[in-house]
C-alpha cells in the first residue's frame, strides 16, 4: 500500500491519490462546487499582528469527493484543516519568486477510507476493530492503533488462545504477550509479526508515547500480512497443491 498520499496534503482542484473506499479501483476527486473553506477565528485575528505572513493562516474545510470510476461514482464527504504554503519559482526572467497556495489535510472521511483489504474469511469481531482504526487513523492515531492490538486479541481468541488460567476459582488475565506466545507451531511463521503489532499498539494504549500516523500503517502493514497468512494461507497452499497434483498427472 502506497502510504504517501494520505500523508501530503491536497489543493482543492486536485485529484488526490486517496483510494476510493468502496471499489478500491478509482480515485477520490473533490466534486464540484461542494468544497467550503475559511479562516478559523484565531487565524482572522492574527492578520493584525506586525509579523503576520500568509503561513500563519490556518482554515477549515469541508467537501464531497466522488470516485473517478465511472461505474462507480461513491460520494464521501471530509473535513479537515488547512494552512497556506510557499512555493518558491523562477520568473522568466531567471529571478527567483514566490507563491503561495492553500493546502488541505482530511480529518475524517464519511464512509472511512480503508487502507488494505481485509480478507473475506476474517470473523466480524477482528473486521469491526479494523474498520474502526482506519476511521481513526486521521484523527486520533493513537486510538486508531489501539484498535489494532484489539483486532489482533480478538484474532487470537477466533484461534481459540485462551484468555485466562484458572487458580482457585479465580480467572488469571493473560497478557497479549503471554497469548501470542501460545500461538500453535503452525503459526511460528507469524509470530514475529504477532509481537510487533503488540508493541506498535501498546503505544497507542498507554498515554505519553506519541503515535504517528505512519506507526499505525506500519502495524497495517504487519496486519494485512497475519490476516492473509491465517485466513488466506490455505488457499495458497492448496492451490499449489493442485499445481503439483495437475503437473504430474496423478498424485504428488
Ligand atoms: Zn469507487
């Protein structure tokens, strides 16, 4: 996944490179006449300060993008904030120059966009904690990565790790830790991947550790590769089977 336009900001003219939500082929493109922006009031008030420059301006904005693939024109609506910038050029003159343009960065988007595909056989209960992170993930990174490490417990309890021991009729909690580490040896492939997600999200669930943005597409990343090896992994494997069984002509 191509991390980057979600981490640029945008004009308001332009086609973003911010993937459509629901047919995942086309590109959100702010529809016409539906962009609406203005100065906050602090950044009104500041103009009459003696140092004030155009980047001290921040804004507000909000608008409908609607997918550039003609079959399937999804409309998603966003808000967010935006600031002024300086983009330096030559004149035809040779004579260096400057410009300034409004940029724009999404806060929240109306459906979420979604940041990797989720593998159809994964249960509802990991599938919900995901879609929730990823309509954090702008707003709230530390959030959106919690909820993560909650898919990721979830995914654990769908492959029967247990909870909790049992000591005098008392339930003992395990550890996310202490669950991954019990992880059957068909996973061990995984296990690294397991861990690493745990420690992205125990960031995001303690305060005072800052969560990026790009910590949470990492723990994406990791994510997106567990949910394909636990739930599309037998696919693979049984249609390299068929491949070995077809090429000889009988059984492997
Ligand atoms: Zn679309």
């Amino acid at each position: 996944m191509d991390r980057k336009p979600y981490k640029t900001p945008f004009r308001k003219n332009s086609v973003t490179k911010f993937v459509c939500p629901t047919c995942t082929k086309g590109n959100l493109k702010v529809k016409e006449n539906s962009f609406l922006y203005q100065e906050t009031r602090s950044s009104r008030l500041a103009h009459s300060h003696d140092a004030w420059d155009p980047d001290w301006i921040d804004y507000v904005y909000s608008c409908l993008f609607e997918c550039t693939n003609s079959a399937c024109k999804e409309v998603v609506s966003s808000t967010g904030t935006g600031f002024v910038d300086q983009d330096f050029y030559y004149d035809e003159n040779g004579n260096p120059d400057v410009n300034y343009d409004d940029y724009f960065r999404p806060v929240y988007f109306e459906p979420h966009l979604c940041f990797f595909s989720i593998p159809k056989a994964t249960p509802d209960s990991v599938t919900d904690e995901v879609n929730t992170s990823f309509s954090l993930i702008f707003s709230d990174p530390a959030s959106s990565s919690n909820h993560v490490r909650i898919a990721l417990e979830h995914l654990l309890t769908f492959l029967k790790i247990k909870r909790f021991n049992t000591k005098n009729g008392k339930r003992l909690y395990l550890n996310l830790h202490q669950r991954i580490d019990l992880l059957p040896q068909k996973y061990d492939h995984v296990k690294d991947l397991f861990f690493a997600v745990k420690w992205l999200g125990n960031a995001g669930s303690h305060s005072g550790q800052e969560v990026t943005i790009d910590d949470v597409f990492d723990s994406y990343e990791l994510l997106s590769e567990i949910l394909s090896e636990v739930f599309e992994n037998k696919r693979e494997s049984a249609k390299s089977l068929a491949k070995r069984i077809n090429k000889k002509k009988g059984p492997k």
